[in-house]
C-alpha cells in the first residue's frame, strides 16, 4: 500500500463545526506548554499545525499575548470559520496541508493535536515539523501512540457521513517513535494521556467514548478502534545537524 502523506485527508470535523468549550488535551496541552515553555517567555513563534477552529489558539493567545501566533488548516471549511471569528485580527492563519506546508521562517513552539494519525507515515512527518523549530525550540503533538510495539495504519468510511474512505486512526508505537526520534538527535518525553471524565456513546459512530475497566481505569473507543493516547514533548538542541 503505498504511503499516503500528502495531501492529508480526512473529513470528520463535526466537532468543530458547532459551539465547544476547549476538550480536556487541549487544556492539558496548554498547561504542559506552560511548564516546558515557561509563562514569562516573551516574543516567541507559534504555530498550531491543524488549529480547526481556532479555539485552541485563543487559549494559548489569552496565555501568551505577546507571542506572534499562527495556525495551519487544510479543511476550507474550518479554515473559513477561523478567519471569521474574533482571533482572526490578531492571529496569522494559513490555508495548507500540514505535510507540504513550508514557512516563511522557524517557530519557537509549535503544537499539534489530534492531526499526526492522519498520516499513513507519522514518522516522517514528526521529521518535516521537526525542520520547522528553531535550533533550541519545542514541539508539542498529542495523538495515538500504541503502547505495545505494533505500528498501525487504519483507512475507515464512516457510513454515518459518507465521505468515503478516510484516515485519522493511525497509530504507531512509542518504541518506533522513539527510535526515529534517537536518529535525528533531539530530546522527546511521552506523557500518557488519562481522559478525567467518562464519554458517553454518540449517534456518530467515529466519535470518541470511554468504557471502564474492571480496576476503574477509562479507556478511550474511536469507532472500532482502542486509542492510546500521550503527549509527546520534543525538544531541539541548540546544536541539531539531523533535524534540519
């Protein structure tokens, strides 16, 4: 099956498209931010690679005000939503793909959230955004990373919507993240992510539930699929030939 890293596609943005309050990764995403980035570091670049709706950006927006913020969509849809919206004065948003996206200049901290399992070859994209940080920079990805050593790529079509076939499950292990990582020479850290409140089953059956384990312990059900969910902080040496 051949690797499919551009254009990334997928089209379930449901959750997007109506009035939200910020998910619990997105506050926890922002806090771990704050405790790496630190909350007196002005004058940094920011770029939220997948930023949707814009909401997660005006949270970090109200955290730092004097950083330069940017998004990066692909979704017209979304992007269109965002440019609309309050932060749109203030923040640089961008109309791309976020494999083929090339910047004007490196960031300071990017983040990404929930967009790296589009992608049938997450490691090199990891790669791609790594090149985007400055020397001494940081980056913050949350997504599905498996906790056994199995790398998963999933294609479904959610009957739901017919959009056809689509991607947005795929998982790779810690352990092959980890090694493509030590490869290019930066420093990462893997954060398990534990949802703190029970999500109850929707009508659409791609959306994202809980059920319990017998010790009390929530696991996340996207579709059909078991979701391991951390936080991978990433950080670039001052001094980082591979990861140019």
């Amino acid at each position: 099956m051949p690797l499919h890293n551009k254009p990334s596609y997928t089209r379930q943005i449901a959750a997007y498209t109506s009035g939200r309050e910020l998910k619990h990764h997105e506050r926890a995403l922002i806090d771990l931010i704050s405790a790496r980035v630190g909350d007196q570091e002005n004058n940094k670049t920011f770029l939220d690679v997948g930023c949707a709706d814009g909401l997660f950006l005006s949270h970090v927006q109200d955290r730092y005000p004097q950083w330069r913020l940017e998004g990066l969509e692909a979704n017209e849809e979304l992007i269109e939503r965002g440019t609309k919206s309050e932060i749109a004065s203030q923040i640089v948003l961008h109309h791309g793909d976020a494999y083929d996206f090339v910047p004007d200049n490196a960031y300071d901290v990017i983040a990404a959230s929930g967009i790296l399992a589009v992608f049938d070859d997450p490691l090199s994209v990891l790669e791609r955004w790594i090149s985007w940080l400055k020397p001494g920079g940081r980056m913050f990805v949350y997504s599905i990373f498996n906790v056994q050593d199995i790398d998963t790529r999933v294609y479904f079509r959610n009957n739901f919507l017919p959009n056809g076939w689509e991607t947005g499950l795929t998982g790779f292990s810690v352990q092959s993240t980890q090694r493509h990582l030590e490869q290019l020479g930066v420093e990462f850290e893997f954060i398990p992510f534990d949802l703190p409140v029970d999500l109850p089953k929707s009508e659409n059956p791609i959306r994202s539930y809980t059920v319990r384990t017998e010790d009390g312990r929530r696991l996340v059900i996207a579709g059909n699929i078991l979701c391991e969910f951390h936080h991978l902080v990433i950080s670039k040496p001052v001094q980082c030939q591979k990861a140019q």
